[in-house]
C-alpha cells in the first residue's frame, strides 16, 4: 500500500506530464483507470514523461532494477519479476509508443502485482 507521501507525489508527477504533454485531467484518469481507448500521441508520450519521472525508464527504456526495487516491496518481488517478463520485452515505434504499450501491460497484468 502506498502511503499518503507516495501518492501525493504520483500525483505531482502525473500533473507536470500533462501540463508537459498537453493532455487533459480527463485523459490522465482514463489511462489511470485502463482506458486505452485514446490513441491521442499526446496521451502516449505522458505515459513515456511519467515513467521516465518515476525511473522506470531512461530515455524510453525500461529500467527493470527500478521497477522492482520500486514495486516489490509493495508487491513481492516474484509478482513483479512475473509481469516483468511479459512486459518489459514490449517496444513500441518510438519512446512514447513503448511507453504506453509498457504502461497498458503492467496495468493488465496488475492483479499479479
């Protein structure tokens, strides 16, 4: 479980993607809450802004020590090495592309998380 502090800043990084990218609140929620139904670039390169923000990315790869020293002590380690092995091979067009296509596979695999 996140604490307060945690979500106060996923929240900060995710207001200065969309102000960065020129996305809506609206479309930020969607994609939070597993809307893929926007394609909009846009949309894309926040997910990219937001993943390199939290580390799980440089310059639009993934970073898979990050994601699991990040996640696994929320998760457990082997749920994390679980979803990481089906998502993090995931490359997209460009950077933003990959990211969105990262970011929709941890969010479908989340149960596991």
């Amino acid at each position: 479980e996140l604490t307060p502090a945690q979500k106060a800043e996923i929240r900060e990084r995710a207001k200065a993607c969309a102000e960065q990218e020129g996305i809506t609140k609206e479309q930020v929620i969607a994609l939070r809450t597993g809307n893929f139904q926007d394609t909009d670039p846009k949309v894309k390169c926040f997910a990219n802004c937001f993943l390199e923000r939290t580390g799980f990315e440089a310059n639009g790869v993934i970073q898979p020590n990050e994601v699991l020293a990040k996640l696994g002590p929320i998760a457990g380690e082997e749920k994390v090495k679980e979803v990481q092995a089906k998502c993090d091979s995931i490359k997209g067009a460009d950077k933003c592309a990959t990211s969105y296509e990262l970011y929709k596979c941890y969010y479908n695999n989340r149960a596991q998380i």
